[in-house]
C-alpha cells in the first residue's frame, strides 16, 4: 500500500467470483480508453516524480503540492498519499489527487453529532481531477476508484466538491450495486465573491444596498462604542501564536466549536496554519473592542483567490453584526489586495447571497465498500440524509401554512436560536474528525 505501482490499464479485470455480473461493463470501459494506462501512486517518492505537470495543473489551495505534502506529512489521520496518474505514450495527461485517512465518519442532524465507525477513508481532494478533460481518462477513473473501494483496504471513498455536471459524477452516481451505490448525502451551495470580471476589471467588493445595510450597521457600532473598535490582520510567522491566542478566546464560544469540528479541535490545524504562514498565505483577521477579541475570520490569500476557511464571532455581540462587519471589511481590504475572488466555502446564508456571490452546486460523492464498515457508513448517512429531509419538508409545508405562520416561526425560532447566535454561519454536513 505504500509503494508506487504501474499498471497497464487492462490488468485489473474483475475477480473471478464476481466475473459473471461485472465483466461484460468492465470490457466495454476498458475498450475505450484506447493506449490510455495507468499509475496509483502511494509514496512520498513517487508524488515527487509527478511534480512537475502537478505543479503545472494545480489550481487551488487543496492542490498546490507543496500544501499536499505538508498535509501528509503533518496531518495524523493521513495512512498515505493516493495519487492516480493517467499516462497517454508514457506522458503523463491527467492526475486524481487523494489521500488515505483512518478515522470517525460522523454526521450532523439538527445540530446533534452522531457518530459512525472508525473507517478507512479514501479522499479525493478539492479539485483533484487535474489535467486533460475527456470521457475516456473519466471512465478510466471512475473503474479505478471503483476498484479501490472493492479491495479489503477502503471502507469509503469520498471525493470533496465535485462538480455535478461533470463526467466523472456522473460515472461514479451509476456505478456499484445496492451495497456500492453512490450516494450523494450533501450537495452544496458554495458561494464565490468575485472582485474582478471576466475582462481583468475590479469589481466592487459590496453592491450598493449591501454596502448601505454595512455602514449603518457600522454607524451603530460606532455609537455605542466610539473609537474603542479595530481590526488586525495577522500575517506573518512571528504573529501566528498571539492571533491563535485572540482567535480562541472567541472560538470556543462558537457553534463549530461545540460540533467539534472547529479550528481548535483538530491538533494539527496549528501546524498547518504554521506552514501556510511561511508560505505567506495565511490571513488572520481579528476584529477587537476595547482590545477584546469579539470576531475573526480565517483564511489563505493563494494567488489571485483567498479561501476563507474559519470564521466566529462572541455571541454577545451579536446584536451588533460583528462578524458580518468584519467579512465586508476582509472583502473591501482584499480587493485592494489584487484578489479576484474569494470562497466564502458552503452555505447559501443570507449574508452570502447580499454579497452578490456566484453560486456553484458542488457535491460530496461517496461511494461505498461492501465491507462491514462501508454498509455502516452508508446505512448511516443514507439514514440521516433521509431524516433531514422530512424535517426541511416539514418546516416548509409550517412555512406555507398560513394559518400557523406565527406559530411556526414560533417553533422554529426557539428551535434554533442557540445555533443562530453562536456562530457566523452553520451548514450541518458530514465530517471526519
């Protein structure tokens, strides 16, 4: 498993006892893949022989191979890399970025962790399907990912915001069988501010109404606290423990943090944001009243995109918007910056969609193993996927009850106003932790 393989494509047929009901759709995908071969790559040494067209390719923050390797290396729950290299007359044409992690699956129902097995967890990262698009290097992927949940060493494969219109979602939704179907248990709005337009232009940060709505909410902060608010941004290495130290006095009173899947709860999100900082992408922001802390907003300045990736504000300054006033404050600041877009990450809350944010409809696939932990991994989510959806259907059809409006804003406010004043926002999703 931690060695780097080659293998020509038509190598892996089915295993005999299952030949009669798979052979016939394996032959047709492997026919078409043409002189197309492929390498699974599961060591350090063979990542750094791929570096050169990775670097090439990669787009993102989850995909910049220096960030990749220092997630691997640092980050406990990783067992190994898990590279798929596509090679078309020995050059190489496409690349599938993953991982192996060992850990707890978990998902979110109203707010209430519940726990799953500890499994084997083979990760596609964001933006992982690099190079050459075409069907036949996606069904070459797709029979390869297949493959990897059919062996004894991953109970559940899960590729992080893949693109619904894609052809590689729509092999792996018709692939497996009952025990192996792919499932999709969230599909996410994720939000994207742009700050420059198609032709190279700047773009305002915040649309007028928005940019109204932020400087009255400013003026009454202002008010009730003349001159005593600020914000810092922390940037450098040496500024990285005293931002921590100002960030967690407000994170533990947050609702990710009480989910515990916040920045404080996974031990190696410290050294991780150690590496973005000498690598000059990490942003700290901290917004202080009278020199306390009451909001931050956490993210990686990549090229020409900042990726927000925590955020919290105190929840008894809610009344006064802070964590929204301290996101129209990043935004306007990193428009000056030169950034041109920014990922808010999931969530189609209504703060997002004042922003004038593009909406892009990315989903979490899994793909089951019909081990023992793969049919309880998927019982589970398949469970509490079906729970949340009665509940957004009963909330909607008390919505449009006219006769019980009140009363089901009523119940609804009581039900979640907990939830709403302790964080910036909350999507409920599955986790590894």
């Amino acid at each position: 498993m931690h060695k780097a393989f080659q293998e020509r494509f038509v190598v892996f047929p089915p295993e005999p006892e299952r030949a009669s009901s798979i052979s016939h759709a394996y032959d047709q995908e492997l026919a078409a893949t043409g002189n197309l071969s492929v390498q699974v790559v599961t060591d350090r040494g063979g990542i750094e022989d791929l570096k050169p067209v990775w670097m090439k390719w990669a787009c993102n923050l989850d995909t910049d191979f220096d960030y990749y390797i220092n997630n691997v290396n640092s980050d406990p729950t990783i067992v190994c890399p898990y590279v798929v290299a596509v090679y078309e007359n020995g050059a190489a044409v496409a690349l599938l970025v993953g991982l192996v992690r060992e850990q707890t699956v978990s998902t979110v129902v109203s707010f209430v962790k519940i726990r799953g097995p500890r499994v084997k967890v083979l990760e596609i990262v964001h933006g992982g399907r690099m190079g050459r698009q075409s069907a036949a290097i996606d069904r070459l992927l797709a029979v390869k990912l297949r493959d990897a949940t059919r062996s004894a060493n991953v109970d559940l494969l899960c590729l992080q915001r893949l693109p619904l219109k894609s052809e590689l979602f729509r092999m792996l939704r018709e692939s497996g069988g009952l025990l192996q179907r792919g499932r999709v248990p969230h599909v996410f709005r994720y939000s994207i501010v742009p700050l420059k337009t198609a032709q190279g232009k700047g773009v305002r940060a915040l649309s007028s109404k928005y940019g109204r709505e932020t400087r009255r909410k400013n003026r009454i902060l202002q008010r009730y606290f003349p001159g005593r608010v600020c914000v810092r941004c922390f940037s450098q290495p040496e500024q990285l423990e005293v931002g921590l130290r100002d960030v967690a006095s407000v994170a533990v009173a947050t609702w990710q943090h009480y989910l515990g899947c916040g920045l404080l709860d996974l031990p190696h999100n410290r050294e991780k944001l150690s590496f973005c900082a000498k690598q000059g992408w990490l942003r700290i922001h901290v917004m202080y009243i009278d020199d306390s802390p009451v909001a931050f907003l956490i993210g990686q300045h990549y090229k020409r995109s900042f990726v927000c990736q925590y955020a919290g504000y105190h929840p008894d300054f809610a009344r006064f918007s802070v964590g929204s006033l301290l996101t129209a404050w990043v935004l306007e600041h990193l428009a000056t910056d030169g950034v041109e877009e920014v990922d808010l990450g999931e969530g189609d809350q209504e703060h997002n969609r004042r922003l004038k944010c593009l909406d892009r409809d990315e989903g979490t696939v899994h793909l089951y193993s019909p081990t023992l932990r793969g049919v309880y991994s998927n019982v589970l989510f398949s469970v509490t996927q079906g729970i949340r959806v009665a509940g957004r259907s009963t909330i909607r059809q008390l919505h449009l009850n006219g006769a019980s409006k009140a009363w089901s804003r009523f119940l609804i406010s009581r039900w979640t106003a907990g939830s709403r004043k302790r964080a910036i926002h909350v999507n409920p999703k599955s986790t590894y932790d």
